[in-house]
C-alpha cells in the first residue's frame, strides 16, 4: 500500500490544472447538462451505519454526542438483510424521479463498497459483508434512472485526515501527510467511477479546505477524464456545474444557470426512528413546483433503515407524489422557468417552445385565475392531465392601448387536483410578456 500510495501521489501531482473555458466548451456543457435540466426531481438515499441507532449521520461523533467509539458500535448492526434494491428503484421510478443519488461515503469514512483502500467498508466490518452500490446502480438503469454517487471530501476516521471532531485536530500544516491523504480520496474516487460509471458526483465537506488544497480543479479534470459527461454539484470549491442551496426554499431563483434543492422528508437525512415530523405530500409537492417554477430541481432525501427496509411514511410520500407528477408530467419535465408571481400568484413553468405556459394552483379557486400582462394571443385553455378544456376571457384591455388586459380563467373546483391542479395555456405564438423586452 504504501508504494502504491507514492505512485498514485505522484500522478496526483502530475496532474495539469484547468485551462479557461472556450466557447465550444460552454456549448458542450450545456449539451452535457441538459439530462440534468430536463430531470426536475431526483431521489437522495443516505443510507450508512447511523441508521442502526438512529443518531446525525458522522456529525453525532464529530459533534461530541457521542464518541466515535460508540459510533462504530453501529457497524455491527448494518446488516442489509432485507435490502432490495430493485424494490428501491421501482418506487424511486414510481416517484417520478429521473435520477437518484446513493450515500457512497459519509463524512465517517465508512464506504459502502468494497474499497481496496481501508478496510472501513461495510463488506469488510458490517454483518452485510458485499458492495451495496453496484446492484443499485444496475437496478436504476434497467429502470432508465440516471445514477448519481454522493462522496464526502473530508474523512473524519481515517488516520491521515487532519480534523478528527469538532476543535479536535490529528495534526495541523503537515502537507505530506495531507497529500497521502489525498492520494487515498484519489483511489476511492477512480474505483466509483470506473466501477459504477454514475451520470452524477455529489460532493460534499468542502468547506474544510479550500479548492487549492483539495486540488479541486484536478480532481475536476480527473473525474471528466474517465467521463467527460460527468455532471458535478457545486461543493467542490467552484469546480461544480450546479448550485445545491439546502432544506430552506429559495425565495428567489439562485444566479446559477442549474441549481438543486436537497430535501429531507422530516427532519433527518438518515433514518431516525424517533422522527415523525413529516412534511405532508402536499408540502413537498408544492415545494417541487416552486423549485422547477424557479429553474430548479428537486433532490428529495429517503433514509432506509439499517435492514435495507424503507420507512412506510416514506413510502407513501413518494407514491403520492408519484400519482401526482404522473398526471402531470408535461408541466414538469423537460420545462423552463416560469413567469414571475407579478404575473400569476402561483409558480408556473414553460415549454422549451415558449408556447404553453403551465400554471400550478395550489388553491381551491374562490373566483377566476387571474394572468396579468400576457401579450401572446391565447389558443387554448385546459387542465393538465384530465384535458377540460376552460373557458377564458380577458378584461380590461383598451382599445388604444398595448397594455394587455387581464386573462379570467374559469377553474370550476370539481376538476380540481386534490394536491395541486395545473392549468395550460397554450398560445398562439411563442410568450411575450408586459414589461419584458
């Protein structure tokens, strides 16, 4: 191991850092992201050891309650007796979701394949004794789900990362000790991706070093090497394609062209059985449509128990939210964002034509839907998924004016959704919006 570890250092630093972008590359990465733009929901599993006791996936220990001893005590229950990973894919492809991210490794270290690198892995120290990636990734492509790993940069339990906990450090300015750790980060990273080949690295703990010190720009070089699609989040120190804003809503889209909400159910992200606050499915659903009526994804996080098992409060989330982005698929992927709530008071998406506008209702109406400042000519108005057609007019529009009047759309509540209902309005040519050149 340890020549090994002065090889792969070498190639480590060998490694020549990212030149600027030209403007064929950013026409190539808007090819390579548009899966992602298009995919609008995504499944987050975090599914490691915390699940046995039920504690803060990796920050119980770092955070001093309780000790990192007793945190390794779960490895012992992680049995994975009853995980089915083509039961998860099928309720993950029932959800709607288009892509699904797995906890590969957390910030404790502990992967959940077979690493050649330690033998802090839970085919080497947990009663599951296999990989657990590799018949999930193959379970979500034969479901034609877009596979997505999520890494943790820093290490907490490894003997050659320099935070141990909280204040607590193995050793501080030692850079040869931190290359060899980087060298092992190195191995993990090339056995995911020449392993599983995922569409998708999630990273996570940069905050602890910055992009030099990681060496970002070449793990970035190293990843699109092995796959030049490859799609990477934002925390990898300015090296990511997307932002991944967490748990609060945006209150206003996010500057970055491509951006992710992460989400839990209640207020975990493992599964913690003494966690019952759950956001109802149409909490979440309303989330989903301000998300994508922003531009955005929606990551929703499920925590399976240590068995493999999936809690059924969970379970009945996704399948509600799975009847709802059925009926109502054509307003949610492969969309845009929407107009502005100056426009309509709810959130809304667009075609890629620009020529149907999607409103999203999360009311029961109390009178007509009002459309302020459409300057389109409107085709036709219906429900999305039942097909009603509605009835329409506008009021208010002067003669002599450019001014557009106000589009009255007469939503009766018998064709109401029981979560959200969304109304399409097709337009005779493509949007043009008051206000807006």
């Amino acid at each position: 191991m340890q020549n090994t570890s002065k090889t792969l250092l070498l190639i480590l630093l060998g490694l020549m850092p990212l030149m600027g972008k030209s403007q064929t590359n950013l026409s190539a990465d808007s090819a390579r992201m548009q899966w992602f733009a298009d995919a609008k929901l995504g499944i987050f599993v975090h599914w490691g050891i915390y699940s046995v006791k039920g504690i803060d996936e990796s920050w119980a220990f770092f955070n001093g309650y309780t000790t990192h001893d007793s945190y390794l005590e779960q490895l012992n229950g992680f049995t994975a007796s009853n995980y089915d990973p083509s039961s998860w894919a099928t309720l993950i492809k029932s959800s709607g979701a288009r892509y699904a991210v797995l906890t590969a490794k957390h910030h404790d270290g502990i992967a959940l394949w077979d690493t050649r690198t330690n033998s802090l892995n839970v085919n080497d120290n947990t009663p599951a004794r296999r990989d657990l990636i590799g018949p999930f990734v193959q379970a979500l492509r034969a479901e034609g789900i877009r596979t997505g790993l999520y890494y943790s940069l820093p290490d907490w339990s490894h003997p050659d990362y320099p935070l141990e906990a909280r204040d607590t450090y193995r050793y501080r300015d030692d850079s040869v000790r931190f290359a060899k750790f980087l060298c092992i980060q190195q191995v993990q990273l090339d056995e995911l991706m020449i392993r599983y080949k995922p569409d998708l690295i999630w990273f996570d703990g940069d905050w602890e070093h910055s992009a030099q010190e990681w060496r970002a720009a070449e793990i970035k070089q190293r990843l699109r090497k092995t796959n030049p699609n490859i799609v990477v989040n934002s925390r990898l120190q300015g090296y990511g394609d997307y932002a991944t804003p967490e748990q609060g809503v945006p209150i206003h889209r996010p500057e970055a062209p491509y951006w992710e909400l992460c989400l839990t159910m209640n207020d975990s992200w493992g599964y913690q059985k003494t966690d019952h606050n759950y956001k109802s499915a149409n909490q979440i659903i309303n989330i989903l449509a301000d998300c994508i009526g922003m531009g955005g994804n929606l990551l929703l996080d499920i925590g399976p128990k240590p068995d493999g098992t999936i809690p059924h409060e969970q379970v009945a989330i996704l399948n509600e939210l799975g009847r709802w982005t059925k009926k109502h698929g054509r307003a949610i992927f492969g969309t845009t964002a929407g107009i502005g709530r100056e426009y309509f008071a709810g959130p809304t998406t667009l075609s890629k034509d620009s020529k149907t506008l999607y409103l999203f209702v999360p009311w029961k109406p109390v009178g007509p839907l009002a459309l302020k400042g459409i300057k389109s000519k409107v085709a036709h108005v219906r429900v999305v998924g039942d097909g009603n057609s509605l009835n329409y007019y506008e009021n208010g529009r002067a003669w002599w004016s450019e001014v557009p009047g106000i589009l009255y759309i007469d939503l009766p509540e018998s064709l109401c959704d029981e979560q959200i209902t969304v109304v399409a309005v097709t337009l005779k040519e493509p949007l043009v919006l008051q206000g807006v050149r």
